[in-house]
C-alpha cells in the first residue's frame, strides 16, 4: 500500500523528495529510500532535479513521468469530432478534428473514433492506459451511458464503454463533453487557480460543468449543470428537442439563433441573411456572425438576445453557486467582444452584488484542447486514485488489468 501513498505524495504534492515524502508519510527513510528504488525501477517514477539543499547533499526531486503511458481521448459534438493521444501529464499529440454527425448514431461514430484511436496507435511503443471520451449529452457517470440524450438520436442506454474497451482492452471513461471542458480548463488551463467554476458551453446546445470547491460536480447521477434544459421566459412556445417547452437551449443556441436568423431571411428582415439563404440554401451560425461582423443589424440583434439570455440564466447559477470565474466557450466565442460583453453586464446586473463582488467572466476560445484535456485527467485521476492504484501498482502499469472502471 505504502507504493501508492508515495506515488500519490509525488504526484499530488506536497513531497517531491524522499525526506519530504518521509515527513509526509511518516515512514522510515529506508522503507521511503526503498519504495522510490522499486517505482523507478518500474518507471512509474523519474528522477528530476536536484531540489535546494536544506544543509547537507541535496536530495533529487521526483516526478510521475509522462512518457509511462499513455491515454486516448475524443470528444464528440452534434457536427464534429476530435481525438488526440495524451501523455500522463495531460500533453496531447495527434490533434485530429473532422466532421461529423452525431444523428449517425453510436456504432458508426464510435467505429470512427476507434479507427482515428487505430491511427494513433500506430508503431508507438508507450502502453496504452486508458481512453477517455466527452459526449454532447447527459451521461449516467457511473456506466457511461447517455440517457435521453436530446441531440443524439440512437444513443439512449448505449454502452459506449463496452463498444471502446472491447475493442482496445483498456479501462473506458465516458463524462459529458462540457464537463470535460471545465474539468480540463481546471486540471490545466484557464482554471487551474480557481476553486469555484462555471463553464458555460453555448454551441448548437447549451451546457454547463461545475466545479465546486476544486472537484468537478457531477451531481448524483451526472446530470448536474444541464443548464440547457431550464426554462426560460422568452421560449414560452418554443418545443425543446427534449420535448419540453421553453428550454434556455431551444430559445438561445446555436441551433435557435439558426432557426430564427432563416426566419428573418425568409421575411427579408435580414438582406444580409436573405442573401446567404439563396446563394446556399442554408444558414449557420458562423453565416450569423459573419453577418453581423459586417454591420447586419438583424444578425447582431439575435446574438446579443442570445446573450442576454444565457447572461440571465448564468446569473440565477450564479447566485445559486458564487463561482469566481465562469468561462463561456463553444461556438459563439467566434462572435468576440459583444458576446461576452452583454453577459457581463447582465450577470453584475442582476447577480447578488456579494456573489459578484470577486467575481470573472471570460472567454474560453480553446474547448476542443480543454475537453480533450480533460478527457485525459479524467482517465488518468481515476487510474492513479489510491483504490484504483492499489489494484494494479505491484505489476508497473495498469496494462492488462481488468475491470478497473
Ligand atoms: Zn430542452
């Protein structure tokens, strides 16, 4: 047992030398001098840099080495896909991003990322330990199943798990793609000095992830922070994709600002609009932003609503949860300033003044690196958790271990 508590004190800190890890653990400096002599030896520790010296020879610093295994992740959203291989220290490699949709339904899609995962794999010689994987919709945690998942027809109950580990033998971790964007901007990025976090994901749905006092909060079922799916005033008869009435996501996402914005071009509210409708046939959001960049005032209009709505919800989980820093990502960062300036103004504006006192909004432009980020810690916490480690430490790596989910 005494292996994984060293190996935890190294990686979670506060010892990073054999004496700080003896204080730490209050072990014997030989038994510590011992368990380091056999974790390097199966490379499960590396020796670093020679720490200051406190009077006398000055002991190395140790470290988790990122090269020992490594870890495939992909995250999905409604209209694309991307994958990449992360080491254990969360650096990612082989950035891949393609369209697709997810209405293909899980065997293709999966079938897909399994053959990008295939590619990766190719001639590398660090074992795989694990693939991680975010998907557009509420996932029960503890199975990795989507449940009645609005934007992803096909994949109720599906054993997205089951499909990735039969397939490579290893350990599978399925979470919602937003709260793999909080956890990654959390574990390294935007977020890693904030305790208390919202990220706000607006992109053809709306999502939130959370994390609550350094831990992501998943609720108990994992459906905390679906934030999409509260009602709000102005979608009174609007139909949700979820079949309810009057959800924030039906009203204000992407696919909404779509919808409306082909209305508008339709009844030529919008020439701009109106314009892009008969030369394509179709509009997207980046067509809406586009055209407000150039001065369409009906384009601008729906976007800032759009804002002005996710700034009043976000404002209700605001006082609910005092975070100190909530990141809006997605799509819509492509909009820039304006976006995020009429949810500024809306959160300090009717937000409890205590809950805003310390309070930041910014823009999170890189959630595809975040979530596939995340995606990685997911894997790699979970392995390197005292009760999973203690299951696998005494072979070296957790390659060819079981049912470690
Ligand atoms: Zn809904």
């Amino acid at each position: 047992m005494s292996y994984v508590a060293v190996l935890d004190a190294v990686r979670n800190g506060p010892a990073s030398t054999r004496p700080e890890i003896a204080d730490v653990l209050h072990l014997g400096r030989n038994l510590v001098a011992q368990r380091v002599a056999w974790l390097l030896s199966s490379g499960l520790l590396a020796e670093g840099e020679l720490s200051r010296s406190t009077g006398g020879r000055a002991p190395r610093n140790l470290r988790l080495p990122a090269e020992a295994g490594r870890i495939l992740v992909a995250e999905l959203d409604a209209l694309y896909l991307t994958v990449a291989s992360a080491d254990l220290q969360g650096g990612l490699t082989g950035f891949v991003r393609e369209a697709a949709d997810i209405n293909d339904g899980p065997e293709r899609i999966l079938n897909r990322v399994a053959d990008l995962f295939e590619q990766k794999s190719d001639g590398v010689g660090v074992p795989l330990w694990g693939i991680g994987l975010g998907l557009p919709g509420p996932i029960e945690f503890a199975s990795g199943r989507p449940v009645s998942p609005p934007i992803m027809p096909g994949w109720n109950g599906y054993d997205v798990r089951g499909h990735l580990s039969q397939r490579f033998q290893v350990p599978v971790w399925v979470d919602n793609d937003v709260n793999v964007m909080a956890f990654g901007e959390h574990r390294k990025g935007l977020a890693t000095s904030y305790e208390d976090v919202i990220y706000v994901k607006v992109s053809t749905g709306i999502g939130a992830g959370l994390i609550c006092g350094g831990r992501l909060n998943r609720g108990s079922q994992g459906s905390a922070g679906d934030i999409g799916h509260i009602p709000v005033e102005e979608g009174r008869a609007i139909l949700c994709r979820c079949g309810k009435l009057a959800c924030l996501e039906a009203t204000a996402g992407g696919g909404a600002i779509v919808r409306d914005a082909e209305t508008l071009a339709r009844t030529g509210d919008s020439p701009a609009l109106a314009a892009v409708l008969q030369r394509v046939g179709s509009i997207t959001l980046t067509d809406v932003i586009d055209a407000a960049r150039r001065g369409d005032r009906t384009s601008n209009e729906l976007l800032v609503r759009s804002a002005r709505m996710v700034g009043e919800l976000i404002s209700r989980v605001t006082n609910v949860l005092n975070p100190s820093l909530i990141l809006i990502g997605g799509d819509v960062t492509e909009v820039g300033d304006v976006y995020l300036a009429e949810v500024r103004q809306v959160v300090f504006q009717r937000a409890m003044p205590l809950a805003t006192r310390a309070l930041r909004i910014e823009v999170a432009p890189d959630g595809d690196l975040a979530g596939l980020r995340g995606c990685a810690f997911m894997v790699i916490d979970n392995l390197l958790a005292p009760d999973v480690a203690s299951r696998w430490i005494s072979r070296g790596s957790p390659v060819g271990v079981p049912d470690l989910v």
